[in-house]
DNA sequence: AGCCGCTTGTGAACGCAGGAACAAAGTCGC
DNA sequence: GCGACTTTGTTCCTGCGTTCACAAGCGGCT
C-alpha cells in the first residue's frame, strides 16, 4: 500500500482545481509567495473549507499558521491535473466558432494547443487561422495518427456532429469537446463533455424568473 | 394552497429540461406525437427514472401505458423555462468570440436575441453583425435600459471582465454569462454563470489521463 | 365488458457533495 | 524557551441528486 491517497478525485473537484490552478498563476504572476485558503477561496469564489477539502484530495501542501507556497501548490496541482506538458488536440468545424477557438491564444498558458485544423468546406479548407492550416477532412484520421492528438473538439452543425464524433473515436480520439447541441453516443472509454451555450442561457433565464415570481406568490 | 406543485426546481434538473426541450424539438419537426421515456432519455442522454423524476416536478403530463404528447410536453417544459417568449440580451466584447456568438443563428431558435452589441475598442464600433452595428461602452447603461435586456454576455478580456459586469449589474442586469477566464462578484439577486472552455478541457485531460494510469496501478 | 401488457409516477435507499466545527501543528512574539 | 495566535487538515453531519424498484393507471385486444 504504497499510495495512501485514493485514487479518486471528484470531477467536481477536478473542476474547481482547474480553476485554483489559474488563479495561482495570476498571483504568482502578481508577485505572491504564500496565499491562505481564505484568500484563495475567496478569488476563487467557493467556500474556504471546501477548497480545503479539494487540496486534501492531492495530499498536505500548506503549512499551519502561515497558508500555502503559491509556486509550490500550483506545480502540485498542475502535476496532478496533467497540466504539466501541452495536450494535443484537433478542432473539426472551421466556421464562426470554429475560428474564435482556432485563434484563441489563452488555451497555449493553460496546458493546449492544437495541431490540426479541419473543415468540410472546400471555401474554408486552405486558409490560415492561429499559424495552422485548415485540412479537408479526408486527412483526419492520418493526421491524429501522426500528432496523437489526445482531444478533439467539435464545431460543426448539429446534424453531422455525431458522424464527426465516430470518425474521431475511429481515429483513436478518447476524449471529446462537442459544442454542437445534439447528444453524441459514443463506446465506453470515450469522454463527451458537451458545452451547450443554449442550455447556459436557458438556466439563467430561469433563475431570473424563478427570482422574480415568489413575490406575486402570495397574491395567490 | 392551490400550488401543491413545490417551487423549487433543482438546477440541475433545469439544465436537463432545456436539453428535452431540444430533443422534443427535434422529435416535432420530425413528425412524432408521443414519445416514451425511455426513448427520449436515450436521445437525451440520461437515465429513464430520472427523467420522470424531472418531468414530475411539472406535474404529470405523460399518459401511462402510451408515453407523452411531444407537442404538449414540449409546451409544458417551455412555460417552465419560461422560452415562450424571447428574451432580450445584450453582448459585450466584440472580439473573436464575441462576434461568432453574435452572429450565431442558434439562439433564436432557443428563445434568446441579442438587442445591443458593445465594445471599447473604436476599431470594432460601427460594424455589423448579425443585423446590430456595435455600439461604444458610453452607450450600454441607455441602451440596456431602453430594451430592458435581462441577460449581459461577457466577451472581454479578463482583466477588464470585472469592471464590465459591475457596469452591466449597475445598468440592471440580474443574470450575467461570462466566457472571460475570471472569477466575477456580483452582489447578491444576481447571478453569474461561469463558462471557461479551459476548465472544460482541462477536466478532459484529467479523465483520460486516469483512465490510462489505472493499467500502471499494479507495477507499484 | 373484462383482461393483459405497457408505461408512468412515486417511494425508498444509496452515494456524494457541501458546510460547519474542531483538533493538530507550526510560527511569531516575548 | 515558552505561550498564544493563526491556519491547516479532518471529521461529522445535513441535504441533494441519482438510481432502483414497484404499484397505479390507461389503452388495446378478445
Ligand atoms: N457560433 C456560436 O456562437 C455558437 C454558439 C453555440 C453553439 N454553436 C454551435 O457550434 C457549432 C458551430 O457553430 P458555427 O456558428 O461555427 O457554425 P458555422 O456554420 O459557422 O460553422 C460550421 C462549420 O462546420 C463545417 N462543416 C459542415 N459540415 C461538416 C462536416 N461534415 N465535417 C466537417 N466540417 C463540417 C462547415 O463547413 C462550417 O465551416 C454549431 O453546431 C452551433 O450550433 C455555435
Ligand atoms: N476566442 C475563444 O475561443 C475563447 C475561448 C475561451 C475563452 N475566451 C475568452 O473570451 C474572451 C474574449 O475572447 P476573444 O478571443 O474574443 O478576445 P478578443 O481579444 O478577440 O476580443 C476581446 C474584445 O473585447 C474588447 N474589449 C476590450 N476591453 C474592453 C472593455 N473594457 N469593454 C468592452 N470591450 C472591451 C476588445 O476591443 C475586443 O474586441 C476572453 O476573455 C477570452 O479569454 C475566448
């Protein structure tokens, strides 16, 4: 029994410690050496005996009577969360939000960047977005053999995202970032985190009205 | 107490509702009229109980022995949502992002439209996207008094993210969406819906990383 | 009209996440 | 060197969410 720690860390956990580990770059970029778990609680915006609980998952690291080393707790999380080394990934679906994703420069600091860039559409395939080119989709699989890319994010219509989600597990693709509104299946060892824009929006909007009700419901 | 239906639904059975909502959607415009539980759990995603459970905080609405009305439940879970009618958003930062969410046709659909676009930057006012012209930051408190938009979307960067919502809360908004990789404290009647892709990504990474690791367990 | 099979709705148990309180531990001041 | 204060790490507990399982109810068939 050599590793006391379970093996199991909460995906809501994993989450928050996602979130910790950018917060500790910007106060170690801001110049601090130690942070308590109130402070860093409160700049993450959860409950401080929770975040307490969160770095208990990933073994003692604070030091009683003074807080946690800012470089010191960001490398353990980074290590932990795989965050150490830069991910591979492939985007399939080079429209509006295939683009912004394409040249967004903020995944590189977090542990991402992509190598292959794919689109359908002959008018797209060919031009340049964030130093890449974008590829026909014929050389899909071949290209995620070659790089071993690890993620591949959908951005394509709805209709034909479940077809672009076979081909990618087909490839050899295990983890899946699907923007598309349509639930993909896919075999068990494969991950799809579906990120639905619509769904966001919908539970704020209900919160809202469930925010404005209760006071005509006394009127009842 | 002529509600003997409880107010409180839980979060995240409001998130499930908005993705039945797409799937009864889908299911209508293809000609169905009843659909099963079972079915539409398989095309949603989850698991058959817990969608009655679901449906049960709406009152019964299904027939047993048959299933329920696709355009009856359809209309239900959208009065719940409150997405009979479209509500009014504003979007500020017209950046990469920020364009293709504004442009994007989707939202309609889902009962959203955009009714200001805002920027700092003089080099993006003026354009048109999606048939609104972008607007300077002097223009948001008016123009989001005169639409009475209930919903602020945050496409800046994330050092300014902050101030953006403070002025976003000031001018009225109570729900905000925000894709800037910062935490935001808004006061209390008005919340904040966080949307980091790198988190998203990230927790990815971590679950394919230990689904790999569980192999090398044994060698220890 | 009565029976059968199918599906819903609900009740109970389980597991998990979140929050509060407390003891251990280490540091700072004297 | 010692005491007191600060902060961590843990433990307990409460509440929520999820799952399983079953009884009730309705349509269709004979
Ligand atoms: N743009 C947004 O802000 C936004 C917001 C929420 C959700 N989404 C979803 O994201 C997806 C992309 O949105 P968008 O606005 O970029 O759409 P878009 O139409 O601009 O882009 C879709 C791209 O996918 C490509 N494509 C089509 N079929 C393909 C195929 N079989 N294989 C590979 N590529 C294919 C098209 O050529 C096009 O370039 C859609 O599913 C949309 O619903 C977009
Ligand atoms: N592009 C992506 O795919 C992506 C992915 C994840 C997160 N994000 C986040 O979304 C946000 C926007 O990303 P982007 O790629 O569109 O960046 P961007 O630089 O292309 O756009 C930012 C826009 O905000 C405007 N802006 C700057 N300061 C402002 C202010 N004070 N008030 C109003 N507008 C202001 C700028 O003029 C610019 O048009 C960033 O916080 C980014 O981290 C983007």
């Amino acid at each position: 029994m050599i590793q006391p720690r379970p093996r199991t860390i909460p995906e809501a956990t994993v989450a928050r410690l996602a979130v910790y580990l950018r917060v500790l770059t910007g106060l170690a970029d801001g110049g601090r050496t130690t942070v308590s778990s109130g402070e860093l609680a409160s700049a993450a915006g959860v409950n401080p005996a929770g975040l307490r609980k969160d770095l208990s998952h990933l073994g003692s690291c604070g030091v009683r009577g003074v807080g946690y080393d800012v470089r010191a707790l960001r490398e353990r999380i980074a290590r932990v969360l795989g965050a150490e080394r830069s991910r591979p990934c492939v985007l399939v679906g080079i429209g509006n939000l295939g683009t912004a994703l394409a040249d967004y420069a903020g995944f590189g600091s977090r542990g991402f960047h992509f190598v292959g860039l794919f689109d359908a559409s002959p008018a797209r395939v060919g031009h340049t977005i964030g130093g890449l080119t974008v590829q026909p989709m014929e050389e899909l699989e071949t290209a995620v053999t070659a790089t071993d890319a690890s993620i591949g994010v959908i951005a394509t219509p709805a209709d034909v995202a479940q077809q672009v989600c076979d081909r990618l597990v087909e490839a050899g693709v295990r983890s899946i970032l699907n923007f598309a509104p349509a639930t993909l299946t896919a075999p068990a060892g494969v991950d799809v985190r579906p990120v639905d824009l619509s769904v966001e929006l919908q539970v704020l909007a209900f919160l809202g009205q469930q925010r404005a009700v209760p006071a005509a419901e006394v009127t009842a």
